[in-house]
C-alpha cells in the first residue's frame, strides 16, 4: 500500500450522459445511456482500466424537477436503481470500487445495510455507501409525506441511522460460520449477536440475515456539506465528497473537516476529501476551449434558468432581469453548501443571472477546468499538494468522449508525475484508498451463550 498521501485517489461520478447538462445533445454522446446497461460497462471498464479508486452513481427516489418545459430538454429524469446497477457492473468489473447512494431519509437502516453489505458480497469487498440525507424535497411525496423532514432532524435521523446500519453489519462475527458438516452446526451462534438497538429513531432488534461483509464495512463516503453535514462526515465518513470553487474554498473545507475529525478523536489521514472535477480536455488548450464553446451552445436557456432555481432551494427567478445581477438568496433548508458556493461565485466573479447559470449548467457549482492535459494535471497536482483535496471526483461533461478525453490523456499525465497509480496493489475498495478493516463492535446481546 502506498505511503500516507503519497498518490492521489481517484473516483468517477458516473451521472446519467454526462455532467455538462446539454452534453446529451453533443453528436458524439450516447444520448440513451441512462437506461442502457451495455453503456454503464463500457464506461465501467475505460475506467478500471485507466485504475480508479472507484465509481459513483448518485441517486433520488423522485424526478428530482419537474418544470416540465425545461427538463424535457434533459436526461435527469430517469435513473436506474443503484445496486441493482452496481450488482450488475460487479460481474463485468474485478478492482474498481463501487459506490452509490442511499438516502437515511427514505430509506430503513435495515434495507440499507443489507442492500449494500450484498453489493459488497457480490463484488468481493469493492461496495461504498454515500450517506445522504437527499437533497430533494420531491422524494417526500413518494413516501406518504407532505413535506421533507427540517435539516436537523435529517442530520439527527442520519446519525443513528448509520450508527444501526453498522450494528447490523457487525452481527456475524467473520469467522462465525464454521460449515462443520461432520459435525452438523453451519454457524456458531456464539458469534452471531442480535442487535436490539432502541433509539429516538428507530427500534431495530436484527440480527441482519447477512454474513459480515468482505469489508467489515462498506466504505462510508459522505457529501453534505453544512455544518450539520461536517459534523457526520468528522464522526462517520471514511471519503467525503465535497464541491468547491476555488482552490482557497477547497482548502478551508478541508482544514475545517480534518480539525473536525481530530476532535472526534480520530486521525486526520484516515478520511479522503474528493471535491468534484468538471474537465474539459484538449489536445491543446485551445482544442479544450473548442470543446467547451461547442457545449454551451447546446444550453437551452430555460434549462439554466430552471437548473439554478433547483440548486437553489427553488427560487423563482422569473421577476428579475436574466442580465441583470443575482438577487439576494434566502437561506435552504435543502442544500446549504451549494447555495453557498453558488451565491460566492456569484459575487466573486460579478456575474449576471445569466453568466452564472451558464456556469452551474455546466458543473454545478464544482470546479471547472479547462486546458490540456499537462494544465489539468497541474490544476489537480496544486490542489492536492496545497491540501484541498485528497483526491477527486471526475464529473466529465459527456459520455464517452468527455471521459476518453481524462483516461487517454490526463490519467498518463499523472502516472508520469508519480500521482497516480499505473496498476492496482489490492482488491478491495479500502485497500485502494488505504483505509483499515474496521474491527467488529461488541453490541447488542449473543444469541447463543459459549
Ligand atoms: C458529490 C456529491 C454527490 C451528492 N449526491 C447526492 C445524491 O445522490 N442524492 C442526494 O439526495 N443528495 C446528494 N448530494 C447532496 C448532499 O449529500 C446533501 O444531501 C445535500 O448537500 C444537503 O446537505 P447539506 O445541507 O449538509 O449540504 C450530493 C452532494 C455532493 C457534493
């Protein structure tokens, strides 16, 4: 395993046709790929290939818009469901992690636990789960709700909920299941534990109907980004997927978080901070620019407009002049580091309604760079040498051209500096990114006394 910080980590956020939000209408994109699982193979494959930590499929239990006039013009709406996906691409795949999320607010810690303690099964120890407490209020309406739970009690939800999903993981111990033929018993109930957890949230007696995954845990990857967010993230999380503009942003989340994790008394080195990366490669940087122009052309305007009302918190837009500036934005309850990261680029850069929609169309608020592959290694190299990031998120603007475009040129560009592994060493997901086995917790009461 590589030294503390000696490489970077490397992940896919896999979505949908590709991040730029009109990239599905570029000549050279597979415009049905949402659907199409002979597509998630092949990008699955370039990417194990080029030996990324891992790939990411983000999730929602709803269409997340539905200003029908602008997101017929997009290919969000539709998405398949996540393990089940991610169980399919294991059998295709041997190395590269697989992460997904799963929502602590619309889901049970049983159906989450066994959900992805089976991916991790499946794929030999490659599973990671982003916890998230969802982003989008729609899901309540699919789930007998009026309306989605406050932000607190999201965040006081998610805590035990994790908490339980780790019971349930714990409840073989790994040698528990001696097989003994001769002698008749299939597993020593000495080892097995019922969880009886009796929380403010949840009654969960388990044991979970699972043996302990390959990875004691699945990796716990977390992406919410407030105060409420960090503070999960600092006790729980393992990755944390951030967004940030500027390199400056980068590196005050991650000091932010990294002190947070220290005062919850664990190490500093022991959680990857990845920030998304929007790239648009090029042979040249001009050839990178070409790229982009052709992109933006394909933007509907009611498609940006109806983008930065969502990511932010619904804010109707329509009384105020698209060229004009950027009105004051109230507080979210639903994303607040989003909005904050947008109402800051906003000011920094004096940008009208329209220049910024132009630009959250695009990456949604994470970092963009554009160039070549020698500039984009460089932009990478600073971030993680000036300790803004651990690793990255790729977020390529199309697929597969868009992620061609980072494997055949940026990946050798970083495995020239030493940055980037050229071949995996492990076969785990937490060996790519080395991070331990987690022991098994003594919880709950054996089912069987020694
Ligand atoms: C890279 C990344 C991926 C995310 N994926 C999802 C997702 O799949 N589903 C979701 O509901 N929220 C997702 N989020 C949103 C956050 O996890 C979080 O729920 C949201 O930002 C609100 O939390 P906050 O107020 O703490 O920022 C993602 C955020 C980031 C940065």
């Amino acid at each position: 395993m590589p030294s503390e910080r000696s490489r970077l980590s490397l992940g896919l956020f896999l979505l949908s046709t590709g991040h730029h939000i009109a990239g599905w209408r570029h000549p050279e994109s597979w415009a049905a790929m949402p659907m199409d699982l002979r597509a998630y193979v092949r990008v699955a494959q370039q990417a194990e290939a080029a030996c990324f930590d891992m790939l990411f499929l983000a999730d929602n239990n709803c269409v997340p818009q539905t200003d029908w006039p602008a997101v017929r013009r997009t290919t969000r709406e539709h998405i398949l469901e996540p393990i089940a996906l991610l169980s399919a691409l294991s059998m295709v795949t041997e190395r590269i992690g697989l992460v997904a999320t799963g929502s602590t607010t619309y889901s049970e810690p049983y159906h989450v636990a066994r959900g992805f303690g089976t991916l991790d099964h499946l794929s030999g120890g490659r599973a990671g789960w982003n916890i998230v407490t969802t982003s989008n209020s729609n899901e309540a309406w699919n789930f007998g709700r009026e309306s989605h739970p406050q932000h607190a009690d999201r965040y006081r939800r998610a805590a035990e909920f994790v908490d339980v999903a780790k019971g349930l993981w714990d409840s073989f111990a790994d040698d528990a299941f001696l097989k003994d033929k001769e002698g008749g018993i299939y597993f020593d109930a000495a080892k097995l534990q019922v969880l009886e957890h009796r929380g403010e949230e949840f009654a969960v007696r388990g044991p979970l109907n699972l043996s302990r995954p390959p990875q004691g845990y699945p990796v716990l990857v977390q992406a919410g980004g407030s105060d409420a967010g960090r503070d999960l993230a600092a006790r729980q999380a393992e990755v944390i997927f951030s967004v940030s503009q500027t390199l400056e942003e980068a590196q005050s989340f991650y000091a932010d978080v990294k002190a947070r994790l220290v005062a919850h008394g664990r190490d500093a080195a022991s959680v990857k901070v990845m920030p998304g990366l929007f790239p648009v490669v090029g042979r040249t940087r001009a050839e990178a620019e070409d790229r982009m122009a052709a992109l933006q052309r394909l933007l509907h305007p009611d498609v940006g407009l109806s983008l930065l009302s969502f990511l932010t918190g619904g804010f109707d837009f329509s009384p105020y002049d698209v060229d004009g500036p950027l009105p004051e934005l109230p507080d979210t309850d639903v994303g607040k580091a989003r909005l904050k990261v947008i109402a800051d680029l906003a000011r920094r850069e004096n940008l009208s309604i329209r220049q910024l929609y132009e630009r959250i169309a695009v990456s949604r608020g994470h970092h963009m760079v554009i160039g070549s592959a020698t500039e984009v290694a460089d932009r990478m190299q600073e971030w993680f040498e000036g300790r803004g990031a651990d690793g990255f998120n790729v977020m390529p603007p199309t697929f597969p051209q868009g992620f061609t475009d980072f494997t055949t040129l940026v990946v050798p560009e970083l495995q020239r500096r030493g940055l980037f592994r050229s071949a995996y060493e492990g076969t785990t997901l937490r060996e790519h990114l080395g991070l331990p086995r987690p022991p098994r917790a003594v919880r709950g009461r054996t089912a069987l006394p020694e």
